[in-house]
C-alpha cells in the first residue's frame, strides 16, 4: 500500500493505539471502500477490532471483522481463537468449537485453544472428541482449571462418580475459591449418594452447594435449587423455609435461568410461576439449537409414532407402558422406541424392545446425530417421555425430527419449549382453565392421562411380623419417596397417628439419615419413634404384594405419588388424596376418578385428616373400598390397556390431521372411547 493518504494517515494514528476500535473501524471502512486487501499485519488487528466489538456487546460487526480477517489471513491461529469466541457469544456451539480446534492445530503450544474446544464439545454431548482436546490442554498446562474441571465434568457424564469427585477435587486445591468447582463437586456427591454411595455423601454435598452459594455465582438458582432439593431427599428441614422462598423469589423476579423446573414443582408455587421456571431453563439447556430439519405433511400408510426416553429399563416409566406398546392398533401404527438410556439388561427392557416394532439405540449419539437418526426414520409424531426429569436431553427434540412432537407420561407439567407442539394430559390433572399454563396445547384424554400393564404381577402376600409392622392396629402407607414429605405434611401425618392411637405410618426406605430425621421430628410433635416404621427397597411383585398388609395411603404435597399411586390402586390399596393447583399434585385424584373412587379426591388437608380417621375408624367402609377396587381392576378405564390405546391413538391421528391441514396446534378432547372401539 502507498504511504500517503488516508489509509496511511490512519495507521500512523494508530500507532501506539491498537485498542481504540473508532479508529479501527475508520481504517477498515476505508480499506473495503477502496476494495484493497489487507496485509497479515491488518488481518490481525482487523481480528482484535472484532473482537474488540464483541465485548461491548457488537455480535453481529464483530463476526463480520473476524470473517474478513480469516479470509486475509487463514493460517493464523489467534485469528481462529478470537473467531471462536465471538461464535461462541452467538450461541453456535458447534462452529465455536471447530473454530478453537483449528486454533489448536495452528497454535499448538497454546493451551486455551484446546481447552475451550473440549469444554464446548463436552456441552455438545460429543465426549468422545472432548476427552482428548482437553487432555492435550491439561498437557500443555496442568494448572488450566478450566480443562480440569470440564474433564471432571465429563467424567459425571459417563456416571464415573468416583472420579469425577477426584477430579472436582483438583480443582478446588488450586482454586478454593472457585464456586463452580465446589458446585460441581456437591452435584457429583450428591449422585453418588442417591446410587448408594457413603452415607457421608449427602451432607457433604450440602455443605459444598452452600459454599458455593456463599462464594457467589452469576445465577445461583440452578445450585440454590440443588440445595432445596437435597435438603428434602434427607429431610433436613432447618432453613428449608428460607430458602425456599429464596428460590421462589428468584423465578418470580427472572433472576434466574438454571432453577431446575423438577426441583421447582416440589415449592407448590402455581402453574403459572412453574411454566415461566420451565421456559427459561429450557431456554437456557437448548440454547444455539435450532429446527434443523425439513418439515412435512406427508406420511405412509401407517402413522408412524416415536417415544423418546431414556428409560426403556426397569423404571417407573417403561413400568407404565409396557403394556400399551404391546396393544398400539399395529394395521394403523407403527411404533418406535428411540432409547438414549442404558441397557441395564433386565426382563423389561426385553420385554420393551421386543414389543417395538423398531428400536433406535441413541445412547452414544449426541443430540444432533440422535435427532438427524429420528428424522431419517420418517417418525410422524416424537413423544417426549423425560421432559424435565433426571437425565433429560431436550436438546434432541430442539432440532426437531419430527413434523409434530409432544411431550407425555415423565414430566407433570409443562415444557416450557417451542419446539414441543402438546402435551398429553386429562381434565383432571390440566383443567381446560389450565391452558394459560403452558407452553403446549392441551390434549384431554377421556379418563386418565396415566395408562397401567395389567401384566404386573403381585407376588404372595407376606405375613406383617415379616414386614416389621405390629400384628393388630392401623397402618398407614406413605410410600413416596422422601423428598415428597415436608415438615407441614408430616405433621399432618403425626396428628392423624394421635387421632389412630394404634396406628404406625408405614414408610419407604431412603438415605441413612431420613428415618433418623424423622423418627427425631414425630418425637418433636409427640408420636413416639417406634410408630414410624421403614420398608426396604424389594423387586415388583413382592414390593406390590405387602401393599396388601396396609390400611389406606396417604398421599403428599404439593407433588403427589405417581406410578406409587398406580401401584396402591393395583395391589388393592384405596389412596387418599388431596387435588394440589397443579399438575404434579393433582394426578392421584386423576387415577381415584379413572378407577372409580372419585369420593377419596378430598376438598382440603383438613378434610384429608378427617377422612384418614373415619376410614380406620369404620372398617366395613374401608373394606367396602377395597372389595370395589378388586372388582376396578378387571372394569375400571385406569386399568383398562385397550380402551387406552384406542382413546390415544385417536389423538394422534386427530394431531396429524391438525398438522396435514396446515393448521396451528390447539387443543382439544378425544371423546371416551369403549374398550375394543376403533380410535
């Protein structure tokens, strides 16, 4: 370039000012009206303005800089990094990171470049490529905290707890300070003790999300919520009030993203707080994805459904739909199972992958290539069975696969997600008045939402010495899992046993300190210890036999039992309930209507008092109730598979006519149908 003129006067002022974006700008302007190609030295700092522009916020001039800059100079490293980091800003993952790994090549004694690209592989589910970049960061520098904390991370990914711990572990010992290290480090503990770890496990995870609360971090929900819910799986109630309030606070203010939406229904906050906590976390979980793929209108001669889940093992799930897999109209449906879980190998996972008719592995796929895999299956209709539940990949369904998706059976409430066109529900757990609620349209169908196997077998009965329970008086079952039991539940639960003197309260086994804490807090409001008494974790049939040795169960709130409930109306159980404002506390009564005992969906926790006492207190009534459910299971819709599968299979034709026809998702209700009618 000529050494006088604008150009030249320009980069003489800039001499000794490579900072001042102004002047950048100016130059640059100046070189792309004149046409001129830069040289390195321009292709650099036209990198550096780019970049420069992306931290006051300019995304879209900033990537417009970096693609000239690499178009200048495209075998100059730092060129790749900065271009990563403004992809990365955009929310474009995957670009990011091959951005950083060209970076990686071109600078490879530059440690940043690797780590950051396995950091956002590890995000994108693609673990394998992650573990070796940042590997080679940690070769480069083994104080890069961040290389080793996203390798700790990974390693939870794949459930190696033991060293993802290790791995949090190291970090923290060279940074203490780190509030993201010592999250992380409680959320493996906390994992590790919910799959059997030491008992010391639970505590010590307390102690690390509240470190990590006190150290500080830019949204605190997600670890806040953590806590919460840790604190109620080990019945540890002091604080809970605060600190539920805390997070309640932070969803109503949009103060937080990452507040888990599962651990959110447990606050009984309302439907309406529930579905803003589940938009913006799903807003956050997938962010960068976009639809990727082709809609169509299009379909074969049979509709052909996919149910996506992680859970086509022995789970409360696959427990649930065994049955309606088997029974789908096969002349009208073909029926997919797209699996991301494990295989743990047992009898119902058989069962599940013989009744598809195919069966799409997707556990080592990221959710890119899982999803491209459910498109290339011309799949009319995606059922997602997880939504916002433990191991939950939304990101699958983001990039929609398929031309209608709906959301069903995991999740009780809604979504929050665009790309999530229903959601399968009843008029009892989504009133009509509920549809400001969420996201999706409401499908209504006739009886239950919930379908039931009647193959489930009930093993013999044992005696009640062998259970631990006393040979005469009342018993009480509350078998939901403890972080279902508040400190206003359970004293709900002591003043029924003061009102049954002869009563015990009939509960699930869970972590060590949970009987501890609660015999602790009965002592507190005057049940003696001995009345609470716990059942070991034991296989189906002899978990659903000893049902039998129960008087009535009393379900909680604000989350009520789901499958649990299911499983007490199966064995002969009747269930008292309480209808809660939203879905998770309303499907108990959703169940008593489908089975015909409507009249144990009481008005309010005093009249649920009141009815505890009078059932025990009347015995030919409470037998009465029994003798109705033996005859429900054979009669009752909750337990009838045929009239479920047509009542659902009519909805989905009735959702594909809605999409063929162009028209918008809305909602409305498949009329009842009887057992064996054609959908």
């Amino acid at each position: 370039m000529a050494g006088k003129g604008p150009i030249a006067d320009l980069r003489r002022r800039l001499d000794g000012k490579p900072g001042d974006a102004a002047l950048l700008s100016a130059l640059f302007s100046a070189l792309d009206t004149l046409g001129q190609v830069g040289t390195p030295e321009e292709a650099v700092a036209r990198s550096n303005l780019g970049e420069a522009l992306r931290r006051q916020g300019r995304l879209a001039e900033a990537e417009a800089h970096h693609r000239k800059a690499l178009a200048w100079l495209p075998d100059f490293g730092g060129n790749h990094y900065n271009w990563g980091v403004t992809l990365q800003a955009l929310g474009r993952p995957a670009e990011a990171a091959a951005a950083y790994g060209e970076a990686a090549r071109l600078m490879p004694n530059f440690a940043p470049a690797p780590c950051n690209q396995g950091v956002l592989l590890r995000d994108l589910g693609r673990l394998s490529e992650a573990e070796p970049a940042l590997r080679h960061a940690l070769q480069l520098d083994p104080m890069l905290v961040p290389a080793r904390l996203a390798l700790a991370a990974l390693y939870r990914d794949r459930g190696d707890l033991d060293r993802a711990a290790t791995g949090f572990r190291t970090c923290l010992c060279l940074r203490p300070d780190l509030a993201e290290g010592h999250a992380n480090l409680a959320l493996t503990l906390k994992e590790r003790g919910q799959r059997g770890g030491a008992a010391e496990d639970g505590a010590a995870s307390i102690v690390g999300f509240e470190r990590a609360l006190r150290i500080g971090l830019p949204d605190a929900g997600g670890v806040l919520a953590q806590l919460v819910q840790q604190r109620r799986h080990l019945c540890r109630w002091d604080g809970l009030s605060a600190l539920s309030s805390r997070l309640v606070g932070l969803v109503r203010e949009g103060r937080t993203q990452q507040a888990h939406p599962w651990i959110f229904l447990g606050e009984g906050a309302g439907p309406a707080l529930e579905r803003a906590c589940a938009e913006r976390y799903c807003g956050w979980k997938t962010r960068g994805i976009s639809p990727a793929f082709p809609n169509r209108i299009n379909r074969g001669a049979k509709l052909r459904i996919g149910y996506l889940s992680a859970d086509f093992h022995e789970h409360a799930t696959a427990v649930l739909i065994a049955e309606l897999i088997e029974q789908h109209d096969r002349g009208r449906f073909e029926i997919v199972g797209c699996s991301y879980g494990a295989d743990d190998g047992g009898p119902l996972r058989r069962r599940l992958v013989a009744g598809f008719d195919r069966f799409l592995d997707l556990s080592t796929l990221t959710d890119e290539a899982a999803a491209r895999l459910i498109y290339e299956a011309d799949i009319d209709i995606l059922f997602d069975l997880k939504g916002h539940t433990q191991n939950a990949r939304p990101g699958i369904a983001a990039y929609r696969p398929a031309p209608v998706q709906a959301q069903w059976l995991g999740y009780p409430g809604t979504l929050g997600s665009a790309a999530i066109d229903y959601v399968i529900a009843d008029p009892v757990v989504a009133p009509t008045d509920h549809q400001r609620f969420y996201s999706e349209r409401i499908v209504h169908l006739p009886y239950s939402y919930q379908p039931n196997d009647r193959k489930r077998a009930i093993g013999p009965v044992p005696c009640r010495a062998d259970c631990g329970l006393p040979e005469g008086g009342t018993v009480f079952c509350a078998f939901n899992a403890s972080y279902k039991i508040g400190p206003e539940l359970f004293g709900r639960w002591c003043r029924i046993l003061q009102r049954v003197p002869d009563a015990v309260l009939w509960l699930l086994d869970g972590p060590a300190e949970v009987a501890d804490n609660l015999r602790r807090a009965a002592v507190e409001r005057g049940i003696a210890a001995e009345r609470l008494i716990f059942a070991p974790r034991l296989p189906g049939p002899a978990h659903l036999a000893r049902h039998r040795l129960a008087d009535l169960f009393l379900d909680s709130g604000p989350v009520g039992a789901h499958t649990t409930a299911s499983d007490a109306l199966w064995a002969g159980l009747p269930v008292l309930t309480v209808p809660g404002r939203s879905f998770a506390g309303r499907v108990a009564a959703s169940l008593l209507y489908a089975v015909g005992m409507p009249e144990l969906a009481v008005a309010d926790w005093d009249s649920y008092e009141a009815t505890a006492k009078r059932l025990v207190e009347q015995p030919d009534e409470l037998a009465a109730l029994k003798r109705r459910l033996e005859q429900a299971c054979t009669t009752a819709p909750l337990f009838d598979t045929d009239r479920f599968a047509r009542a659902i299979e009519a909805a989905y034709v009735t959702m594909w006519d809605i999409h063929a026809a162009g028209e918008s998702p809305r909602g409305f209700a498949v009329p009842p149908q009887r057992s064996g009618a054609q959908g």
